[in-house]
C-alpha cells in the first residue's frame, strides 16, 4: 500500500496512535504488549492500528493466538516520526513521549 501524506498525517495526529507508532518504530511489539505498556485495552489498541494498518502507516502479522505489528517499509514512518520528536524536543515543547493519555 503506498503512503498518502495527508492520511499519514491524520491518523498520526491522534495522540494514542501516535505513541503506539512509537511503540513498533524500531521493534516489532504484539497487541498485548503496546496495551500492557500504555495503559490501555487491547481492544482499545486492535482498533487503532486498524487505523494505523489502513492507512499503510504499520503492517501486522499474526503468530498463534497474537498479533504483532511493526511500521511498514512503504511510507518513511520511522524518518517522518524521528523528525517531528527531533524538532518538537528541539523546542521544548511536549515529545509525543510525554503525551498525556
């Protein structure tokens, strides 16, 4: 799927999908393990990288009983994100790390 830059942008300015791209920006992480580290359900976190799966911003694999997922090579998620924390650190404002639930 390739990457549309203005729905990259809308589903990443959700502050949750935000951070879970962060979760899978540099490792593979299952449903279960992004739901236990942020403190949400994982149905919560299974309708998000729907989203996120949609818009070819991640790309999930299933392995038994779980899903993994991971930021796909067809959209340069990990530069685009990098960037924005790089700058928005830069300035001292919020990181999407200290995003607020």
């Amino acid at each position: 799927m390739k990457c549309n830059i203005i729905q990259f942008l809308k589903v990443l300015s959700h502050p949750a999908r935000l951070r879970l791209t962060l979760g899978v920006l540099r490792a593979e992480q299952s449903v279960g393990e992004l739901a236990r580290n942020h403190g949400m359900s994982t149905s919560t976190v299974s309708q998000h990288f729907s989203r996120l799966r949609d818009s070819g911003v991640v790309i999930g694999t299933r392995r038994a009983q779980k899903m993994y997922y991971r930021v796909t090579d067809s959209c340069p998620v990990v530069e685009l994100v990098e960037k924005l924390v790089e700058l928005f650190a830069a300035g001292n404002r919020d990181t999407p790390h200290r995003l607020s639930p």
